[in-house]
C-alpha cells in the first residue's frame, strides 16, 4: 500500500500491480466479512472497486448471512417502518444486538426504528417529537405487541438514542425543540413516558450546559422543566 497526502487527510490507496487489484468480486467479499466492522468504514476508501462494493447489496447480503444466519427466517411486516435494503438490515440487527441488547437476530424490528427515530431527528432540528414516538408505538402494536409491551419496548429506544447521539449544534438544537414542545393531552401509551423527557432535559442541562447555552436560553428551559418535574437535580440548577 501507499500512502496519497492531501493536506492533513491520509488517503490510503493499492497500486494496480498489487494482487489485490486482481482479485474476484466474491472473494473480496469473502475477505471483507472476515474484517472486523469497526475497520470498515476505513476500507471503503482504500480502493474505488472496494467503495463501490460497500455500495452495493452483495457484500451486506452476504455480511447479513454470515453475521445474522437466522436474519433469513424474519418474516416482512406491516406498517410505517420497512425494512428496507440489506446494509439496512444488517445495520438494524447490529443496532438490535450491540445497543439495545436483543437476545436473537430474528426480531430485528426493534433496530428499525432506532433507525427511523435517528434518521428523523436528523433530519430537522424542530422534529415532531409527539408523531414520531406515536409511529413507533403503532408499528410495534400493529405487529403483535400489547400497549404495555410497545411503551417499555420505545422507551428503551428513545433512551438507548439518546445515549448514543453525537454532542453537536445540531444535536442541541433538536433537544431543545423537544424539550419545548407542547405535550398537550395524549392517551396512554402514546405519551411520551417521564424518563424521556428526564433524558431530553438531562442532556441539555449536563452535556450542553457549557457549550451551547447562553442566559436567557438557560432560564427558558430551566421554567420549562420545573413545570415538568417535581424536583430537580442540584447539577441543573445555576447557571
């Protein structure tokens, strides 16, 4: 391998002589699922052929297979959230396994829409907060799960989300919104449950207490919160 430098980003490249180069398609994809996950976004740009392999649906058919053997037995479902392309599937059974801690890999559903609430809330920073958790709520009680089952089951989501999403402007923004959206009246289990709103305002007020606040933002939600909840952590309070 040789190394390209253009300015301060190392682009890593394999000349055409290399026996790489010569390699079959379905043995370089038999080498990539034996690579690690974690290295693989680093592999896509080693080389055009192997980036244009990450693209496409036969090395994560492939990865699904070899990762996932009981991923084939999942029957499609109904409802809002699909399941999409293979790199889709295999990202949701990741998601299922390694954050939200589900047993099997046939019951991949739950990795969906972590997918589906992530993907939405990326995407503006006033997302209706309300109507996405009610549309996660319905697809799992169109599948089969009881009220009781879907609220544990979202709020699980919703928590494991918020652990996990990246501390930037945008990610503020989108808290904040949530953080002063109106709740209003919504039946049971379509409300949002108090430890997600706990979280939303935990976040704002630890993580980004220092970044991103100015007074007058500070003490907007500091009200809107002891509107919320009876008590208050010390860590919040004090600006």
């Amino acid at each position: 391998m040789s190394m390209n430098r253009n300015k301060d980003k190392v682009v890593l490249t394999i000349k055409d002589d290399s026996p790489f180069s010569y390699l079959q398609e379905d043995v370089l994809v038999e080498i990539l699922n034996r690579v690690p996950i974690s290295d693989w976004e680093h592999i896509s740009s080693v080389r055009k052929q192997w980036a244009d392999l990450f693209r496409g649906e036969g090395l994560w058919q492939a990865a699904l297979n070899r990762a996932y053997p009981l991923a084939s037995k999942t029957q499609r479902w109904t409802g809002p959230i699909r399941q999409g392309s293979s790199k889709r599937r295999f990202m949701a059974l990741y998601i299922s396994k390694n954050i939200l801690g589900v047993e099997t890999d046939i019951d991949e559903m739950l990795g969906h829409i972590f997918l589906f609430l992530k993907d939405q809330l990326q995407l503006s920073t006033t997302p209706a907060s309300g109507v996405l958790h009610g549309t996660m709520i319905d697809q799992l009680i169109v599948s089969g799960k009881s009220k009781e089952e879907a609220d544990e089951l979202v709020t699980k989501i919703w928590l494991a989300l918020l652990d996990n999403i990246e501390d930037t402007k945008h990610t503020f923004l989108v808290l904040k919104s949530i953080a002063q959206e109106y709740d209003g009246f919504l039946p049971y289990p379509y409300s949002r449950p108090i430890k997600v709103q706990w979280k939303v305002f935990e976040k704002l007020f630890v993580d980004f207490r220092d970044l991103l606040f100015d007074h007058s933002e500070y003490c907007d939600l500091i009200g809107i919160a002891k509107k919320k909840f009876p008590t208050l952590p010390h860590l919040w309070l004090g600006f």
